[in-house]
C-alpha cells in the first residue's frame, strides 16, 4: 500500500485574464468568449510530486511563484487545468485569516460554529471547545467579537481550532507569521506532535525561512511556476536566500544605491 498523502502529476493551473469586466463576468457565466478578449497566465507548468504520509512541507518562492495556487489545488478550492492531483486524507486548510469565522461571533461562538459544521456537537463540542479556548490563551477575549480581535489573535484561534480535530492533512498558508514568537513556538510543537502521533501531513506556506527550517523536514522551492529545488530545508532555503540577495545586489547595482558589499548579511 502507498504512503503518499498527496500526489500531484503534471499538473498546470492556467487562468484568464479579462482587461473587461464584462468579458469576466460571460466567462464566469459559462458563456464562451473570444480568445481576444482575454490572456492567459500559467500559476502553475507541468508539476508532478508525492507528498508522504507525516512529512511536514515548506513551499518557499517569491511573490506570484504559485505557492496559494499549489495549496489551494490540494485544498480542493481549484481545480487544476491540466494533469491529476490525488489527495490521500482530510484536509484542512487555512488560507485567510477569519475565513469561516463571523466577525460579530464571539470567540467562542465561532468555536462552536465552526465545531457544528464538522459535525461537533454536544458534549463533545463542549470539551473540543475548552481545549481549542485553553491553547489558545485568548482569556476573556474569547467572549468578545471577532470584530475586536488583532490580526495576531484571530491567527491563534484560527489554529487552535484547524488542529482540535486533529486532520490528516493540514495546509497553512502564512498563517504562522501572523502571531508572536512565543505562541509560533507552541503551534510547531502541536504540529510536531500531529505528525508524530498521528501521521498527519503538514504543508506550510512561510517566507520566514528560519521558521520553516525549524518546523519542517523537507522543503519545495517554487519559481514561476515550476519545481525549482525539492529537498533538505538548509540546502534549500540557503539556495533560495542565495538568488535573492543576488537579484537585490543587481538591483542596486542598476539603480546607483550601492555595492553588493553594501547589503547586510541575513537568513538561513
């Protein structure tokens, strides 16, 4: 029996264009349209790769390399336009902050909402959701409206409930950066531990290299759209930060504002 958790095979994700807002809206409708009246861009070119079973994942690239476009194909929220993507569990992903969540809820009532569309209820939702408001430490914020909390906050509760229910695939996307130091340090933990006990599979978005060496055990550069490096964090990450700073260096250089000698040294 295969251990692979994800499996992706040749897989592109090509969207549309639309310069009109109208030509948008026919597409979206269903009603065909004019190949003039649109472009084409490629998130995603010719992708193939297995994710197995209890492996924790970074997915590192720049701005528009098609890192949310490869967790959201996984998550199932896109469809891929070419190719096969098999995914081999229960995900659950958290792509946006307060996604799922009614901002004028309190924090305990969005708990128990989102513990009731999993299917959580009665007593069972009440101990889930003591658990979800201990590991949080949110206190007597958690009578409060979701209106009311900080971007900091809305990401603790927003973990705190993803990984309650302990999924068999959990898909973070940028999430982890949003909180402090010390509550960063108790989601790796508990991520730590979902993989250990019970083979979850962890893929994580993060431009914060340090914190992807530190949580995961392999890691996938993504450059416009394709697999650029797969493999060990150090060597990856430390390849990665290498064409940045290179790219910045030529950028000074272009623009008179210095000498690559002038550019602090910093990452992995």
């Amino acid at each position: 029996m295969s251990d692979a958790a994800i499996e992706l095979c040749a897989v592109s994700k090509t969207y549309r264009v639309f310069p009109q807002a109208r030509y948008r809206v026919l597409d979206a409708l269903g009603v065909p349209v004019p190949e003039s009246t649109y472009r084409t861009c490629r998130a995603l070119n010719e992708v193939s790769l297995t994710v197995r079973a209890g492996q924790r994942v970074g997915i590192i690239g720049r701005n528009g390399a098609g890192k949310s476009t490869f967790l959201k194909l996984v998550a199932g929220i896109l469809r891929p336009t070419h190719g096969t993507v098999a995914v081999h569990g229960r995900v659950e992903a958290l792509m946006e902050l307060g996604t799922g969540f009614h901002p004028e809820f309190t924090g305990r009532q969005n708990v128990l909402a989102a513990l009731a569309y999993k299917g959580v209820t009665g007593d069972e939702a009440d101990r889930t959701a003591k658990e979800v408001v201990e590991f949080s430490e949110l206190g007597e914020s958690i009578e409060r409206p979701l209106a009311t909390y900080s971007t900091g906050m809305a990401a603790r509760l927003a973990f705190s409930v993803a990984t309650a229910m302990k999924p068999e695939i959990l898909i973070l996307d940028e999430v982890l950066s949003a909180g402090d130091a010390y509550f960063a340090g108790k989601c790796f933990e508990r991520i730590r531990r979902l993989t250990a006990e019970s083979g979850a599979t962890v893929l994580v978005v993060s431009h914060d290299l340090n914190a992807v060496q530190a949580l995961c055990d392999r890691v996938i550069w993504l450059k416009q759209g394709r697999i650029a490096m797969d493999g060990e964090p150090l060597t990856v990450c430390r390849a990665y930060y290498r064409e940045v700073q290179e790219d910045e260096n030529r950028r000074l250089l272009a623009y008179g504002g210095g000498s690559p000698d002038d550019t602090p040294a910093r990452g992995p």
